[in-house]
C-alpha cells in the first residue's frame, strides 16, 4: 500500500489511524500542502481532486478518507472499526460524518486560505471563524456522543471505531487553533483514551517524518 499524505491533514491523520489499527504497512509519500504541490501535475496525475489523502492499493487509487476506511473495513474486517450490528454502524456512521462533513469541510485550509486571500480577512478573523465552526461542532458533537448512552471508553463502546478515526484529528486541529474544549468532557475524555492507543500516537502528526 501507498498513501499519499501531509503530516497536518485531518483526512490524511484518519486513514494513517486506521491502517495503524489494522496493522497494515504502507509507503508513505508527502505532499505539502502549504507549498500547494497537490495542484501539481505530478499530483493531479495521481488523484485530480487535488486533495488528500490517495490510498494506492494493487494499483487501484482510492480517494476520499471515508470511503477509503470503508474499503479498508470491507477488504481487513479484523480488528473490526465499525460494530457487528446495523444500529451501531448506523451510530458510528453518523459520529464520523458529524466530524468529516460537518466540522472539517469549514474548516480545511482551503476554506481558511480563501478567507485570507480573496476575502481580506486578518488572522483574527481567520481564527475567530475557525473557533467559532469548532465550538458550534463540538457541542453537537458532545450531545451525539451522550445520546443513548453509546459512547463507552470510545466513541461507540469500549473498541475503536471509525468515529475515533475521525475525532481525534479534529481535536488536534482544534488545539493548534487554541479553542477552548474545556466544554465538551465527553469528547475530550474519549480523545485521552484514544490518544493512551499506539495505533494513534505513531498517526499523530508529530511522528510523521514530514512533521515541521
């Protein structure tokens, strides 16, 4: 396996999660974000979306980070990231989509460099936005976790799922922007159990050899 990846994408961070989890090796390949090399040719020629992350398997490209952790439960079923029964995929599901299609997609540096660069906003008001999209999607995300009593030591019981492939990046984002979680225990609680998980620490973006 080949992952096409940065060592601060949240959607990158995800799949670097899960494929740890697995216990599947793969050949790391950095694009730098920042520097815009994922409009490059040699790029666009691998994944013309432009975007992280591409998981290259047997020569298949695969795109987007949620449908690449479906292949990757569908193709290595064990350990299992996704609950052995529908009501509890249903649940986790939604957690993750909460995170990737709700929280993130406002936040992406996209959305960020768009705001710097062609809507003549500061870095505080850059900031501001961030925090406030951060807060508005915790706090949702907060209620998710408690509905039912679901969450256990992770998302959904006591087993990594997706939901925590997906949270544990978010959280990261949000600390590096020095939002205050000190409202969301829930997440927060099960961002810590995570984190004590060697599968998340070798993901984080600290310990990829990209990191600057």
């Amino acid at each position: 396996m080949e992952l096409y990846t940065f060592f601060r994408s949240s959607a990158a961070f995800r799949v670097r999660i899960a494929l740890n989890l697995k216990g599947l090796a793969y050949a790391a390949h950095t694009v730098h974000l920042r520097k815009g090399e994922q409009r490059a040719p040699a790029y666009l020629a691998v994944n013309p979306q432009g975007l992280l992350p591409t998981l290259v398997v047997d020569g298949h490209r695969l795109t987007q980070s949620l449908a690449i952790l479906e292949y990757l439960e569908e193709r290595y079923p064990e350990p299992a990231l996704l609950p052995g029964d529908a009501l509890g995929r249903a649940r986790v599901r939604a957690l993750a989509d909460l995170v990737a299609c709700e929280i993130h997609p406002l936040n992406n540096l996209r959305v960020l460099n768009y705001l710097r660069d062609h809507l003549g906003q500061d870095e505080a008001g850059v900031t501001a936005w961030y925090r406030h999209w951060i807060a508005d999607g915790l706090e949702k995300l907060e209620a998710a976790l408690l509905q039912d009593g679901g969450a256990g030591t992770y998302c959904h019981g006591d087993i990594p799922s997706v939901a925590d492939c997906c949270l544990v990046p978010q959280i990261f984002n949000a600390k590096r922007f020095d939002s205050d979680l000190s409202q969301y225990p829930t997440t927060m609680r099960i961002f810590g159990a995570c984190m004590k998980l060697d599968a998340f620490q070798r993901a984080q973006p600290s310990a990829q050899p990209d990191a600057e």
